[in-house]
C-alpha cells in the first residue's frame, strides 16, 4: 500500500508578533527591532517604558532606520536572531 494521495498537513502553532521601531540596519539581511512595552513599577505603580532589542531577519533589506514593522518568531536563525519581518507598517519620514 502507498502514501500517495494522502496528504499530511502539519500545523504550526501559533507564533508570538511584536511591533516595533527598526533601530539599526548595518547588519546584511538583519535589522534591529526596539519593542517597547509598558508595565507598572512593582511597589509605586507608576507605569514605565521598558524597551527590548531583537535581531530580525530582513530577507530584501527592505527596513530603513525607523521605519515601523511587526516581526514574528521564528526558528533560529544565528545565535541571537529568532525572529523576521513581516511587514513594514509605516515607513520612516525622510527629513531634508
């Protein structure tokens, strides 16, 4: 008996997505994402901003520094990059 015609199909589970603010572009392929998210201060409660830096891979070195782009996880890419981008939300304003 053979396999053909029967057709697995794996799911992936659900991958994380961050929005963030391209930060560095020096790098071929990669981009530097600056995700900021809020969160309260432990005793005072005052809500602060904590910022955290990914390495995305950028396949067509499509990013410019500021531009804002959402990144998803995805397998290891080296041995600090773990995410790509997705798409580009906004591009960066070009000031003369």
């Amino acid at each position: 008996m053979g396999t053909e015609g029967t057709e697995v199909v794996k799911k992936r589970g659900i991958r994380k997505s961050q929005v963030g603010i391209v930060t560095s572009t020096a790098m071929q392929k990669t981009v530097t994402v600056a995700v900021d998210r809020m969160v309260p201060h432990r005793l005072y409660k005052k809500i602060q901003r904590r910022t955290s830096k990914f390495l995305a891979h950028d396949e067509n070195n499509a990013c410019k520094v500021g531009d804002r782009v959402r990144i998803v996880e995805t397998r290891p890419l080296s041995a600090r990059k773990r995410w790509r981008v997705e798409t580009i939300l906004t591009a960066a304003t070009v000031v003369d």
